[in-house]
C-alpha cells in the first residue's frame, strides 16, 4: 500500500502541472469540485468540452457541428477520448449510441475510464472483464468487488500495471484500486462509517487511560480541546496514514479558522471541541461552529465535515440543540455535509 501511495501521489504531482484536456477529465473524475481552481490552456473545441465537464449549458448546434466536423488526417473530434467526454457530459442524449460505439471498440483500462461518465457499462464491463485475466483485469474486478482474487495475483497484477505506460486512466485505476484495498482493510467498511465509529465510541475508549491505567502509571488528563484532538489524531492515524492535523485556511472577514484533522484523500475533516468545566452550557459553542462552517467552503474539496464535542461535565442543556447544525450547507457552488457527534 505505501508503495502505491508513493506512485500515486508521484503521478499525481505531475498531473496537476498540466494545463491540457487530460487535467480536466482527471479532475472531474477525482474531484470535480476542483475544477473551478484551475487555469487551463485549450483549442476552442476544448473549451466546449469543458464547458460540459463543468456542467455549463452548451449549444447543442456547436456539439453537432463539431462532431459533423469532416477529420482532419484522420482525426476527429471524438477521436480525443477526453476531448470526447466532456462533449458527451454537454450533450447525452446526442451522443449516447456513440459513447457506446466507443466504449466497445476501446480497450479494458479505457473502457473503465469511459465507465465514469455512464454508470450503465459498467455491467457490460463487469462481463468483459469476468474471464480474463490480464493484469488490468484484475485490477478492474478488484475494484468492482469480484471475489475470490487471489491476493498473489493481485500483486502481480499491480507490478504490472506501474510498469504500463503512464496516462490519466493509469492513474485514475491506481487511485480507485488503493480506495478498494483500503476498504477491504476497513471490513468494508468506508471511511465516514470509520470516523463515525471512532467518534461515537470515543468516551468508552478513553476510559483505560484516564482512570484505569496500570499501578504506577498516572491518568491522562484531558483538560481542553488540543487533548481530545491529540487522542483522536492517534486513534485515526494508525487507519488513515495520510491524516494530517491543525492546517489553516483562508480568512473570512477577519477570523482565520484551522482544520482541526484533515482526511483530503477521503474529502473529510473532523472539527474538535470540547464542553469543558467551567462552560455553563452548549449555547457557546453552537455559535462557534456556525462560524466555522463559513470559512470551510473556502475548502472547495470538502464534502463531508464531522463535528465532534466532547462533552466530559455533561454541561449539555439538550443535545437536539446541535440537530439544526446538521445537514447540507450550501454557499455559492459549493456544499458541504455536517454530521455532528456529541459525547460525554
């Protein structure tokens, strides 16, 4: 896995120095909330394309035309599978039978990338793949979930496709095969349903070092915030390599917020507070947290945001006084989901 995890992060770094088509359907298949952040250099054909990578509404006469365009030396405006997918994002219904059309006559890895833009293949996918065994095949029915792939042979089939010719879709499939090997590691479990196992059995974990510690061995004292976020740092590293902890993000007005615990790869992050003895009540901290969420959307790669308050005094008046925190928040293109867990 650390060896994936360096290939892919090496890869990635390289990708995001392009400014070409290539990016833009990385980006939309990684994390197309990103899109907006970059400056792309792109043919006018291109810039239809993105339009449909970005969702915009696109004259469907320019598709036509484009798509009508008679080859130049043999190459046409499909003939750019990427250039290809944003014009099929801009226009569906028009050019369905050829997404089709190109999805049967490409091969395995590019069939898997053409699968992003139309769930429907993969069943058709999952019968190209079944009884083949080439390494990208195995790749693919590691990811689709296939049981029974031997553990050998999936690691020959990954040494095999690091030594592939290094392209978007290469790079695409490493990344969803280490979010399926890490999900197999998790008892199947994804990363939200983790965190939130973590934080809600978090007071009954604690127990053995704050008063039951060995003879000799004096408790953990947990005084503030900075120590639950310590604890939960350790507890969620050791499941999560690439945790990082106490990132600072851009002001809104004139309050700078940081990012208590940051899972990027997985688009989470985990804000700590903590009810302490000498709080009257959650009304404070209610508060806090509204404010909070205002400089999280300048982390357009959020999607979901654990608020976790520790609540040791039991100082919470009615803990339904959090449920309005809960949910969607939107603010301009972007949104956010807030689940919110309180402990004591």
């Amino acid at each position: 896995m650390v060896y994936l995890r360096e290939i892919i992060q090496s890869n990635k770094s390289k990708i995001l120095q392009y400014k070409n088509i290539e990016l833009v359907a990385y980006l939309f298949v990684a994390s197309p909330q990103e899109l907006i952040n970059y400056e792309f250099e792109l043919t006018l054909e291109e810039e239809i394309s993105l339009m449909g990578y970005k969702k915009q509404s696109v004259d469907a006469q320019k598709i036509s035309a484009l798509i009508s365009k008679p080859p130049v030396k043999g190459i046409s405006a499909t003939s750019n599978v990427y250039k290809f997918a944003g014009l099929y994002l801009a226009d569906k219904a028009s050019l369905e039978n050829m997404l089709k059309e190109k999805f049967n006559q490409s091969d395995l890895k590019q069939k898997y990338f053409l699968s992003k833009f139309q769930p429907d293949l993969l069943a058709q996918l999952r019968k190209d793949v079944e009884s083949n065994q080439s390494p990208i095949s195995i790749v693919i029915k590691q990811i689709l979930g296939f049981e029974n792939i031997a553990e050998s042979d999936l690691n020959s089939a990954l040494q095999e496709l690091v030594k592939i010719d290094f392209d978007i879709q290469i790079q695409i499939l490493m990344e969803d095969l280490e979010k399926s090997l890490l999900k197999t590691k998790y008892a199947n479990k994804s990363a939200e349903e983790l965190i939130r196992d973590v934080l809600n059995n978090f007071s009954n974990s604690i127990q053995k070092i704050i008063k039951d510690r060995r003879k000799n061995h004096p408790n953990f004292q947990i005084e503030d915030e900075y120590d639950v976020q310590d604890i939960l740092y350790v507890i969620l590293k050791s499941v999560f390599p690439t945790l990082r902890d106490e990132d600072p993000i851009p002001k809104v007005g004139a309050k700078s917020t940081k990012i208590d615990l940051i899972l990027r790869e997985e688009k989470i992050l985990v804000e700590v507070k903590m009810i302490k003895k000498n709080d009257s009540n959650e009304k404070e901290f209610i508060e806090q947290l509204k404010i909070d969420f205002e400089s999280y959307h300048e982390c357009q790669w959020l999607g979901k945001l654990f608020c976790f308050v520790y609540d040791p005094y039991k100082k919470t008046n009615d803990v339904s006084n959090f449920d309005d925190l809960n949910g969607e928040r939107k603010k301009g293109g972007h949104s956010f989901d807030v689940e919110l867990i309180v402990a004591n």
